[in-house]
C-alpha cells in the first residue's frame, strides 16, 4: 500500500532550514542610524500633534501570543494557511488542556477549510501514481482517495492529539523553544516526537504520539482501505510515514516564527 504524505512537509522543512541557517536573534537597532530616535521630545514633554507614531510590527504578534497563552491554544497558520493551533511560541507555565479542549481543537484544525484542497491533492496525486489499485479510476476511484485521505487525516489528529493525551494525561500542544542555535532547536524539536509534556507539566514518554499514529494506521488499513492492502507490513509502512511526517512538521513549527519574521519584514 502507497500513500503520499510527505511532499508538501518536506518543501515547508527546506524552508525551515533556510530559516534557521541565519539565526534565530532578531537584529539589533543602530541608535546612529535612527534620526528619528535622536530628534525624540525630552522625557515627560508629548510629542508634536503633526507626528505620527510608528507603528510597532510586533504588537500584532505579542497580541497574538498573550491570547494563545490564556486560551492554552493558538490562532497561528503554517505559512499562513495551514492550522497550528496547538504550537505555543516561548510560552511558559500555562495550564493544561481540558478533555473538552482537546477535542475542540483537534477538530477544528482536521476540519479546517485548508484541509478540503489539501486532501484533493494528495487524491489526486494518488490516482495520477495509480497507487492502492483497489480504489480503481475514474471519478469513483478519486471520491475513494479523497475519503481515504481525510479519513487517514482525522484519525491520526484524533488519535494523537486528543484521545490518547486524554487517556494518558499528557499534554498534545508543541512548545516552541526559539532560543540556541539551529541544530540545538532542530535536536529539540526532534526530540519532541520522543518526549513530551503531561498535564502536570512534567517530561515523560510521548505515547500519544507513538501509540496514536500506530493505532491510527492499524485502523485505517483493516477497515476502509483496499483488502488486498490490508497486511502488517502496510500498517508499519503507514505508521513509519506518518511518524516521519509529525517529525518533519515538528522542526517546520520550531522554525515557523523565524520565517515569518522574514516574510513581514518590510522592504528597506
């Protein structure tokens, strides 16, 4: 059994790892180079009426940032499409994630508008590789892609993210590092596949995440893939995939805030 996963999580990591390559410290200001800043009014005199003020680009993202911290999720989209709702960016003590929670956001990222296209792509790429020949072709046979994919899809976002940390007590969100170099946060992030947060706060094994996307495949292989397909081998196959894929996602959501600080800065 074929299934394509990987393609677009391996262009969003070669971004990532432009990215990261360059730092992840925001540049230093020059006070010579600002003449605005040396022209500033004296301490306690307001500045001139006919003087605008400039707008600061990160108030928008702090914004952001403090509302993920008190909702325990976040708002943020990958390259600005796709969700990221459980990846907080340098966020301390925060609680932990209700039952409710959990399900809640889970389902609202596996049902985002973004995962309609997405799903057709991958069917699509499927049907033109004629891979799971069990589906057939035709409009039949892409209609059975595309709700093998997004059903592929759901379980696993489930499965890791909300049944299992419910079962297991452990936290499904990533915790962005955003400090060390490239290969210390590129260590983290890996890492994380391995090791995660409880609900208390402490590190222990990620079960969710390793037992979740094995029971995910296991579930999607015997019950509405092709029957021909329906062997271990296929399911260890799809379970390897999908955890190289978590994995990959993992440095893309470490290094995302780097990118995007790229992608907002303003032309000189």
């Amino acid at each position: 059994m074929k299934r394509t996963h990987a393609v677009f999580p391996c262009l969003l990591l070669a971004a990532a790892l432009c990215a990261g390559q360059s730092g992840s410290q925001p540049p230093t200001q020059n006070p010579q180079a600002n003449p605005a800043a040396q022209s500033a009014p004296a301490s306690g005199q307001p500045a001139p009426a006919d003087q605008p003020q400039s707008p600061n680009p990160n108030a928008k993202d702090q914004n952001e940032k403090d509302q993920s911290e008190q909702s325990g999720t976040s708002k943020d989209r990958l390259f600005f499409a796709l969700p990221n709702f459980l990846t907080l960016e340098n966020a301390g003590q925060v609680p932990p994630l209700t039952t409710g929670q959990k399900f809640k956001v889970v389902a609202r990222g596996s049902f985002d508008y973004v995962q309609f296209p997405w799903y057709g792509f991958l069917a699509g790429v499927s049907q033109a590789e004629d891979s799971e020949e069990g589906f057939g072709q035709g409009a039949a046979g892409y209609g059975k892609r595309y709700g093998a994919y997004w059903a592929d899809g759901t379980i696993e976002n489930f499965m890791t993210g909300a049944v299992l940390p419910t079962v297991f007590k452990q936290d499904p969100r990533y915790f962005q590092s955003g400090h060390g170099g490239f290969w210390k946060r590129t260590d983290y992030s890996v890492s994380r596949i391995f090791v995660t947060r409880t609900d208390s706060g402490h590190n222990q094994f990620n079960v969710s995440e390793i037992l979740g996307s094995a029971m995910a495949a296991g579930i999607s292989t015997y019950s509405y893939h092709p029957s021909a397909d329906r062997k271990l081998g296929n399911a260890a196959s799809v379970w390897g995939s999908q955890v190289g894929y978590d994995t990959i996602t993992l440095v893309v959501k470490e290094f995302w805030p780097d990118i995007r600080r790229k992608l907002k800065k303003p032309p000189h």
